[in-house]
C-alpha cells in the first residue's frame, strides 16, 4: 500500500532531523517550506511595523479592509517570516483578507516578553492604520498560538479593542507541559516532544514563570475574548493543549470551534500542498476567519 500524503511528509522529516545546534534549527525550520513555491498572484510587500520587521501578503480577491494578523511557530526561537508565508497566503486567499505576518524576536537572544511586545506593537500598527478591530483575525500557529492568545489577553487587561475573531493552530499555551497528550502522543509526533519543548520553554522564559498566564494562557481567565477557531492534529504532543483550552473558552462564555483533524501532525498547514488535509483545513479557517470578520 502507498504511504498516505501525510506519511510522506513523516518520511520527509525522519530524513531531516533535528540538529543540536540552533542556528542549524532555524535553517532546518526555513527547510521545511523550501519546496513550496508561492503562486504567481501572491503579493508579497515587506514593511516596519512601527519597527517590527512585517510582511504584507494578499491575493487580487483580498479585501483589504480585512487582515489576518499572523504569529508564526518555532518554539519562541526560530522561524523567519519566509518559512510560513506560503501558508500565511493561502489562508488569507481562504479569508478573502490580506495578512500581515510579523517578524517578531525571537529567544534566546530576545526572551519573554519581547515576542508578546512586538505582537502588541504589530497589532497597534494595524490600528494606526485604519484597519477597524472587528475586522482583524489574529492567528498564530504554536507557539504563535499561544502568542496570539497572550497578545489579545494584554489588549483587553489594557482596555484596547480586541480583534474579531481568534484562530489559533495547535496552539502551545501550556509551557510548563502538563497536559496528557505530551506522553500519550510522544510516539507518534514527529516534530515535537517533552524534551525539546521544555528545552524551547527554558530558552524563552528565562527565568519566567511557566504558569504565568501571559506565557501559559492555559492557566488566564479568558472572559471577554473574541471567538476562537482551535485547529489541532490528532497526532500531536500538543493535543491536549487544545483540547483544554476550548473547554476553558466553552465555560468562559467564549464561541469556540475546536478541530480535531486525524492523523495530522504538528504544522501540517505547512505542507499543505502535498497534504489534503492541509488545503481543507485551511479552507475551513478561511470560512470561519471570513464569517467573523463579516460579523456573520
């Protein structure tokens, strides 16, 4: 029987595992999206952010009277603006919206809370430049999850607007790794594991709190947030992450839409191209980020 396309992006990774070194894992993460060629109708515009490093995306049916505002993964330590925006693209083609992707710092050289200041200070630009709260999906993809949903916990303890909506894919909002599925999982995630998460942990706390709601959102009272899309592989460390934050969100009042997809790994929206799963779920984002921004 021939693998399934998600096993040939398994057997992909085995062939490319993680180095010891870091800046070998930040050209490791820019690797995994080298293949994947942007389609000729994307365009691509690099911008300073109120002096965060961004770049604008959109395809010729993006309203630009709605963004994403979009965080990416890494583990707080890699992963340039590049290594996602062929995704970032496709899901704003989905949305009908433009994007804005921001190049925030990254641990060890820039700990918490730089990340989280630079997110704020992005979402603050779009504001500045007339783009209306109701109409900004802010997204974020693990640790850019996690990321998101502590950038919009800052905006409401500060009284600012919040965005429309939330769409968080396989958010990691649990640093101090207590959830189930980091053991139960273990065998069958790819990418991510107990060790080299808390090594990432360490690396951007830097002497932080883990449970502390600004970098675990898991442990927030999260009252009063937009509504939210969680997006998570069945086959992830980091499923229980999501899983528990949509039952939090459910008990906070929150409209919240949890997808459990089977057998997707972590990042699976990256490989989107080769990987059906991938082009479905995030056409279902589109469909929910479109819906909300619309105030559907």
């Amino acid at each position: 029987m021939a693998p399934s396309d998600i096993d040939v992006i398994r057997i992909r990774l085995a062939a490319h595992p993680r180095p010891a070194d870091l800046t070998e894992r930040r050209a490791r993460v820019d690797a995994l999206a080298a293949d994947y060629a942007l389609p000729p109708d994307v365009r691509v515009e690099p911008i300073d952010a109120h002096g965060v490093p961004a770049e604008w995306t959109s395809t010729p049916a993006a309203n630009g009277e709605r963004v994403i505002l979009f965080l990416h993964g890494g583990g707080y330590v890699s992963g340039p603006l590049k290594s996602h925006r062929h995704m970032v693209a496709q899901a704003g083609r989905e949305a009908l919206a433009s994007t804005l992707a921001l190049g925030y710092r990254l641990a060890p050289e820039h700990p918490f809370p730089a990340a989280l200041d630079d997110a704020l200070t992005g979402y603050r630009f779009l504001l500045a430049s007339g783009i209306a709260p109701a109409r900004i999906a802010l997204a974020g993809e693990s640790a850019g999850g996690g990321l998101a949903l502590a950038t919009v916990l800052s905006l409401r303890e500060a009284g600012l607007p919040l965005p429309g909506c939330l769409w968080l894919s396989s958010p990691w909002v649990d640093l101090a790794l207590t959830g189930a599925s980091m053991d139960s999982k273990a065998a069958v995630d790819p990418l991510l594991g107990r060790t080299y998460l808390s090594e990432l942990a360490s690396l951007y706390l830097n002497g932080a709190d883990a449970l502390g709601p600004l970098v675990s959102p898991i442990n927030a009272d999260l009252a009063g947030l937009p509504p939210m899309l969680i997006q998570v592989g069945s086959a992830e460390t980091l499923l229980d992450d999501s899983v528990r934050l949509a039952a939090l969100a459910g008990a906070a009042d929150i409209a919240v839409h949890l997808e459990i997809w089977p057998h997707m790994i972590h990042a699976w929206h990256l490989f989107y191209q080769d990987v059906a799963d991938g082009r479905r779920s995030l056409a279902s984002a589109g469909t929910f980020i479109e819906s909300r921004l619309d105030g559907r």
